[in-house]
C-alpha cells in the first residue's frame, strides 16, 4: 500500500546538478520523516540526508554537506533532494526512506523504501 517512487536521475558531468524527488503514497505523509540513502556498487548503503515532518529540522552527511539540499513539500507528497557541486563520487542509487521521527530515518531503520533511481556522474 506505501510506495515510495524516485525520480529525477541521470547522467551529468562533474559539477553538475540535479534534483531528486521521492513522491510518497499510502501514507500521511506530513507526519512522517523522510530521508535520502546511496548505494554504489560494492558498497554497504549509506545515509545522505534527513528531514523532519515538519521541515523544521535537518540532517546531512559530511560528505554532502553544503553541497546537497534536502526539501519536502507536505502538500504534493514529495521529498527532494537537490544536488550541486556533483562529484563522481556522488554516484550511486538513491534510495528514499520514510519513518516515524528524524532520528528512526537517519539510522536506516525506517519501514518504507522507494526503488531507487541511477545517478551517475562522469569525470
């Protein structure tokens, strides 16, 4: 009944940008912390960024800090994440969480996941 969709992937250059968005379904979900996990070949999944319900409060790894933007807008049901200053390294799938507080979605232990959707970035 939840689901969780990515969108917004692709292919850029070094420098670039792009905006992620996760639409969410089946769940109310202005009450729910959303968050932003990688996953690149080879690698164990790792935490991006985080926000809470409300918008009031944030979250980002260091790795992505100043660099990415995490959003939401309760009334469409979406979370975004707008990525700047893309670095190869950024490559991954990105995988959008819902969970009850701030704290269940930055530790990777929230019930719902989306797919995920590619992003790629060349040298």
């Amino acid at each position: 009944q939840v689901q969780l969709v990515e969108s917004g992937g692709g292919l850029v250059q070094a420098g670039g940008s792009l905006r992620l968005s996760c639409a969410a379904s089946g769940l109310t979900f202005s009450t729910y912390a959303m968050a932003w996990f990688r996953q690149a070949p080879g690698k164990e999944r790792e935490f991006v960024a985080a926000i809470s319900s409300s918008g009031s409060s944030t979250r980002w790894a260091d790795s992505v800090k100043d660099r990415f933007t995490i959003s939401r807008n309760n009334a469409k049901n979406t979370v975004y994440l707008q990525m700047n200053s893309l670095k190869p390294e950024d490559t991954a799938v990105y995988y959008c969480t819902a969970g009850t507080a701030i704290v269940v979605v930055t530790s990777g232990r929230s019930s719902y996941w989306g797919q995920g959707t590619q992003v790629t970035v060349s040298s």
